[in-house]
C-alpha cells in the first residue's frame, strides 16, 4: 500500500514500514519554533528548569510580524533573538523567508 509523506519519513527513522493509527518513538532531527509561540516555548522550558538538549537541532523563525507592527511585537523579537543566542540556537531573522520554506532552503529538513 501506498504510504504518505510522514509515513515515509517515519518509516526511513525507524527502519521499517509503518503505517496509520501506528504509535513510533523517534528522535527528532529538527525542530522549528515560529515567532508566534517562542514566548510561550521559553516560558514553557523555564517552567520545566529545562533548555534544548541539542541546540543545534533547533532553528527559530521570525516571519509572522514582519517587520514588527508595534513596540510590543519589536519587544518580543528581540527577546526571542537574545534567547536563541544565549542558548545557541540557530535565528533566521525578519527578511530570511518564511518558516515553512526556510528550513528546507537552507538543507536542515531532511
């Protein structure tokens, strides 16, 4: 049968075929964390007294409010710069493209 794009993916991880409705632990290759939900990323992992195991498999992506609409977004953009560089994590800032394609253009979606 047929599989989908993630079942591929999966399958390729994990070294078998998989399928629908199938439970599969695997680690992860890279994460993208858009602009929109950073602040509520990093609250999250100070909660948890927790930073990124692999910073270097973690890539975020400021494209939602572009340029910033207001102080406030300004603000957070630059929170979200000054968290990535004090954790070495990868930014791709305002004008770098949008989230979706920027991961598969600079090779880190495999």
């Amino acid at each position: 049968m047929p599989q989908t794009l993630a079942e591929k993916i999966l399958s390729h991880k994990v070294g078998r075929p998989v399928g629908a409705g199938e439970l599969v632990v695997v680690e992860v290759d890279q994460v993208m964390v858009v602009d929109s939900i950073a602040g509520s990323f990093f609250k999250r992992l100070e909660y948890l007294n927790a930073t990124p195991r692999y910073p270097e498999r973690v890539s975020i992506v400021i494209d939602h409010v572009a340029p910033a609409a207001n102080l406030e977004v300004a603000k957070a953009q630059k929170e979200i710069r000054e968290w990535g560089r004090r954790h070495g994590i990868r930014v791709f800032d305002v004008g770098r493209g949008v989230c979706h394609q920027v991961l598969i253009e600079e090779g880190l979606a495999q």
